[in-house]
C-alpha cells in the first residue's frame, strides 16, 4: 500500500495533472475555433470591445450567488450549487494537505487555507453536493435529464469529499482513506477534459460566447455591454 500511495502521490499526481491542464486548455482552444465553423465568430472580432465587455459582465454575473434571474428564480438550488462548488474549487489548490503534496513535488506551492477553513468548506461542500443529488433524483425534470455518466461523475465527486474528510480524521485507517481519497481524485482530473466535468472551463467559454453576441448582435449597440441577466 506504502509504495502505491508514493506512486499516486509522486509520478501519478504529475501526469494526471499534465493531462488535466493539457486537456482543458485543448477544449477551450477548440470550443473558440468551434465558433469559427460556424461563422458565429464573424461579428465578435470587429466589435471586440463590446463583446469583451458583455462577455466579462455575463461571468461576473452568474458567479455571483443569486446575481441573475437564473439563480434567483431557483433559490435552493442556487444555495447548494454554491455550496458543493465553493469546496471544490477553492480547496485542490489551497488546502493545507495538498500544498504540502505539492510543495515535495514541484517545490513551490500556493498559500494554504487556515485548517479549520479547509474543514468547514469540506463539510459544506460535501452536503451541497448530497442535497444536489437528492434534487436530481427526486425532481421528475432532473431524474429524466440525468445519464448514468452524470450520477457517474457526481459519485467519484462525492467520494472524493467523503475520503478526503475521512482521511482527515486520521484513523487507524488512514492509508487506506488516503489512497481511495487520491485516486478518485486522479481519476476526476483525469476525466475532466474528456466528460461532463470539463464545464469547469467551458462554463466561462459558453458564458463568455453568450454575454458577448448580446452586446454585439441583438440591440446590445442600443443596450450597451450590460445585459440584464
Ligand atoms: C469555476 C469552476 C466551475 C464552474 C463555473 C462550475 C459550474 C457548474 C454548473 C453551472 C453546474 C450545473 C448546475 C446545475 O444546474 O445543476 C455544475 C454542476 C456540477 N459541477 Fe461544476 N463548476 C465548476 C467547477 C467544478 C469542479 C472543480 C468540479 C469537480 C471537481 C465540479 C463538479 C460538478 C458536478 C459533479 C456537477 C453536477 C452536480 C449535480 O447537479 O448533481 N464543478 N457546475
Ligand atoms: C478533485 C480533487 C480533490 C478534491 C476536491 C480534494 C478534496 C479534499 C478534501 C475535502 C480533503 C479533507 C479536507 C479537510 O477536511 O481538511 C482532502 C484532504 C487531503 N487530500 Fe485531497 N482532494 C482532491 C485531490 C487530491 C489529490 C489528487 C491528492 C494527491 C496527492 C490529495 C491529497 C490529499 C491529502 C494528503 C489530504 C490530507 C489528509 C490529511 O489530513 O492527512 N487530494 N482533500
């Protein structure tokens, strides 16, 4: 178990990351020459600083909590999206635990969150991201829209959390919470760009595309940059 977990934790960690980075960066290169098939860029390179300027806006709105209609309108969904995505996010490149992974490998590494914030928004995370699944399986909407690749990725998610947490508690048990704990989450960087979870880019292209036709196509001139999301 001892040499496995070197493995995960050395060469591993390397190449999942390499093919995490590769990836998404390959998605989002290939989403924008996408838009070029299509002729749908035509109109955003002459008008680049309106489309920037509506593109930007539209980010900044839906990263907000309740900063748009869309979220507004479904109020709970809204809260335990931020929730499970706030852990997400914030903790693979600042918590404690793995900065210090980080630091032996490529001898530098961010600066760390304080323990207990780490823990809180581990323990936050993980309830909204079971309260998004209760929702997905009890709304007959979400139940009809949901594959099994998505319940798929939300549990190699979810066990990622729940074997983080448990490793964190340093039981008599703690190698083997830290190997599963590694390698679900190997395996979500190494899945990002090839599923569902490369949103995690294509949400900012997607949103970018959006923000940027309505202030260069439909009456944005009129408008301006700021459309009310
Ligand atoms: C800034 C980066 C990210 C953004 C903007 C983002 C955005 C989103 C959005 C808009 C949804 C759809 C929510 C819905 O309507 O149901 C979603 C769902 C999801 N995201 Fe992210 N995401 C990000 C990062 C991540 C990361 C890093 C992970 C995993 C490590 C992740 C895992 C998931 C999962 C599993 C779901 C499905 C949740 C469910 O409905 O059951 N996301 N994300
Ligand atoms: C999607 C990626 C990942 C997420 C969301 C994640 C999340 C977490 C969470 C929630 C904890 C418990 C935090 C706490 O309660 O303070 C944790 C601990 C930890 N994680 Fe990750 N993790 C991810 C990937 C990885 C990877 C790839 C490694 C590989 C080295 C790793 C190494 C560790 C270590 C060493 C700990 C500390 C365990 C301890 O307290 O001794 N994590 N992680």
């Amino acid at each position: 178990m001892k040499q496995t977990l070197a493995f995960l934790a050395g060469p591993g960690l390397t190449a999942a990351l390499l093919i995490f980075f590769c990836g998404l960066t390959f998605k989002l290169v290939w989403y924008f020459r996408g838009l070029d098939w299509r002729l749908e860029r035509v109109a955003y390179r002459p008008q680049m600083s309106a489309g920037m300027a509506g593109g930007l806006h539209s980010i900044y709105r839906w990263l907000l909590p309740y900063g748009t209609h869309g979220w507004r309108s479904h109020p709970l969904l809204t809260l335990y999206f931020f929730l499970f995505h706030a852990g997400l996010v914030l903790l693979p490149p600042f918590l404690l635990g793995h900065t210090v992974v980080f630091g032996q490998i490529f001898g530098f590494s961010p600066p760390a969150l304080p323990q207990l914030a780490g823990d809180v928004l581990a323990v936050l995370s993980l309830i909204g991201g079971l309260l998004l699944l209760l929702r997905r399986v009890s709304l007959p909407e979400t139940r009809l829209l949901g594959t099994f690749s998505d319940y798929a990725l939300s549990s190699i998610v979810l066990l990622v959390l729940v074997s983080g947490l448990l490793a964190r508690m340093h039981t008599e048990n703690y190698d083997l919470w830290l190997l599963l704990h590694i390698a679900a989450g190997e395996l979500t960087l190494i899945l990002a760009p090839f599923t569902k979870l490369s949103h995690m880019v294509l949400f900012f292209a997607a949103r970018w595309q959006l923000g940027a036709d309505y202030a260069v196509k439909r009456g944005g001139h009129r408008r301006g940059p700021c459309f009310p999301w």
